[in-house]
C-alpha cells in the first residue's frame, strides 16, 4: 500500500499521457471535398419531387449536422457543385490530385467526399483506382434533397466523417456510406432510382454498418486498390475514350462500327446476360479489335459475373470479359488501363485483379 502511494504520480502518467501520445483521445482532422448532388440539393418546399442538386455550399452543409464538429477537426473544400449526371473525368481527376495532395502529408486523417448518388459508384471506383493512400476516402451523398423532409443527407455526412476518423476504415480501399451502410467502391452499385436504400453490394455484401457513427467493420474488400493501384494519374490531363454500347434483342452492329470511327480506343458491351450480344454485333467487335480497340465484355444484368470463353471463345476474338465489373466500372477500369499500351492477357488479368 505504501509503495502504491508513492507511485501514484507515475501511474497518472501512464493512464493520462500515453493515450494522447498514440492519438487516442485526440480529434482526428478530416478534410470534406464537396462536388454537389442531392445532397446539396434544393427545392421550394420540402415535400416535392422536383428540386435542382448542387445548390448549398459545403460550409452551409456542414453547419447543417448537429454534432459533426464533435467527431472530428473538420474542414471543407468546393471542388464542384455539380448533379452527378454531369460529373467528369476533369473532375474525377482534380479530386484524386486533391486527395493525393492531402493525403500525403501528416495533417490529414481521412477525406469525405460529398456527391450524386447517380454516377457515385464510378467515382468511387476511379478513386479506388488512382487515390494513393491507406487513410480512409469515403464518399456519402443523399437521395432525397436538404430540404425536404426527413432529408437523409445530414446523417450520411455525420456517418462518413465517423468513419473517415476511424482508424479500422484504414486500407479498405474508398467507401460509401449510405443509408446506414458502407460499400466498397468495387463492389457497390445504385439499385433504385429513388429509393433512400438505393445502394446494394450484390454479390460482396457489406463492409460494415454505421449507425450515428458507431461502426461495425465486417469485411476486408479483396481487390487491389489505393496504395496498391498500379494506376497513376499525376500529370495525366486527358484520357482516352471509352464507350459503352448496350446490347438488347436484334442488336445492330452500327453503334459498334461508329464508335470506333469516332475514335474510340476501347468499348464495353453491356450484354446481355453472360456478356452475350448478336452475332452481328459479335462480328462488328471482331472487326473493332483488328483496327486495336479493346473490346470488354460486361453485362447489363444486375448481379454476377462475366467468364472468359463461355458462349464466345474470347481467346479466338480478342475480347476481355469483366469478371465481377458491371458495364460503368468495367469502362473506369478500361479508360485508365489504357493510358498505357497492354497486352490483352494483361488486361484480363487487370479486370481480375482491380
Ligand atoms: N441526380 C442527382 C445526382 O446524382 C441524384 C442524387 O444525388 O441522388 O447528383
């Protein structure tokens, strides 16, 4: 008992002191890139349907969540203010040099994203692709406007910064926090068009739950991404072109062969179900990768995946199939590949392993 008293001192050092030493107890300092989107939409009463997205600013939204500033050091960035239907490569590029730029340094712990839910999944997946950090990257956005009623943007927005201040987020590749949910970038997709529960992870399922920013982490997201990516966009200005062409019942083979006049340097076929689309179109792909445009085989069907070499020998027309990359992910994936020059088994190899 008496050596205990005389130790006491110390023993406050140890309880006190090394917690903040190992940051625990410390506020986590977390930057939020705003775009735009529903989430910073608006609309005249807060119980239409019509409303115009990318209207309020970021420090606006943020004043808007009672608490946020308790989960973190936060500050806020316009990078756009645009509905998601016109996010674009210029964009999608300011934002990975943006966050290669914060993320890099020792001042920055997580980046929030806000964004349309509309084209979320591409940006998403383009940033899993070219951002260079393990720090959490997650993206929120909302589908019902800031002024409606029960609008679902404030609580995504507490939830993302939560978990962008969460050192278990760390080297899960870039998130989405929906509606109580987190996705992985590979793997989520918009499921309703205007459902609050709109993204769904079909085939992976769950990284994890967040409810008033207490999380649950279920899942290490299997792919390649972040720090791994072998993509690398400083610098890079421009990327190449890469269309979508989608296949239906006596599909014409005329999209295909414009496209590649335009100047397409590659093209995904959106097929139907197993990648499959007519043998007219079959033949205008052919023709396509003889004049050296990648052809890449996706699906338009909601959930599973597209096989090297079962209704169509791949290996014989020259065709990548997606594997698990639905058709707008399958055209992120292409448009940053070919910013090199790649052999076609290198390529089915990427959409395998990214
Ligand atoms: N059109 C909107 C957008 O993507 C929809 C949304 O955010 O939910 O910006």
């Amino acid at each position: 008992m008496k050596h205990f008293y005389k130790q006491w001192p110390l023993l406050l050092v140890v309880v006190i002191f090394i917690p903040f030493q190992n940051g625990i107890g410390q506020k986590k300092n977390v930057v939020i890139l705003a775009t735009g989107g529903t989430i910073a939409g608006a609309a005249a009463t807060g119980t239409q349907a019509g409303y115009t997205s990318g209207q309020v600013g970021i420090d606006t939204m943020i004043n808007r969540v009672p608490g946020i500033q308790e989960l973190a050091n936060l500050k806020g960035e316009q990078i756009s203010n645009v509905g998601s239907q016109d996010m674009s490569f210029d964009i999608m590029l300011k934002l990975a040099k943006r966050i290669n730029e914060l993320t890099s340094g020792g001042n920055v712990d997580g980046i929030v994203i806000t964004h349309g839910t509309d084209t979320m999944e591409e940006t998403a997946y383009f940033l899993n692709l070219t951002a260079k950090t393990d720090k959490p990257v997650v993206l929120v956005g909302s589908m019902r406007p800031s002024t409606a009623v029960s609008a679902d943007g404030p609580l995504n927005l507490y939830n993302g910064v939560a978990i962008a201040a969460d050192p278990r987020a760390q080297g899960r590749g870039v998130l989405v926090i929906m509606n109580d949910h987190i996705h992985a970038a590979h793997s989520l997709t918009k499921m309703s068009t205007t459902d609050v529960q709109t993204f769904m992870s079909p085939l992976r399922g769950l990284v994890g739950v967040v409810a008033y920013g207490k999380s649950d982490f279920y899942n290490m997201p299997p792919w390649k991404h972040t720090s791994e990516s072998e993509f690398d966009v400083t610098g890079v200005t421009k990327l190449p072109r890469v269309d979508i062409i989608y296949a239906d019942v006596d599909m014409s083979p005329d999209l295909i062969d414009d496209s590649v006049k335009d100047g397409a340097k590659g093209i995904v076929i959106a097929g139907v179900g197993n990648g499959n689309m007519t043998k007219a179109a079959v033949d205008a792909c052919s023709r396509a990768v003889k004049q050296g445009v990648v052809v890449v085989r996706s699906s338009r069907v909601a959930t599973g995946l597209v096989g090297r070499n079962v209704e169509l020998n791949d290996d014989q027309l020259g065709f990548i199939a997606s594997d698990e990359l639905n058709p707008q992910k399958s055209r992120i994936l292409l448009t940053l590949a070919l910013l090199k020059q790649r052999p076609p088994a290198d390529l089915q190899t990427l959409f395998m392993t990214y």
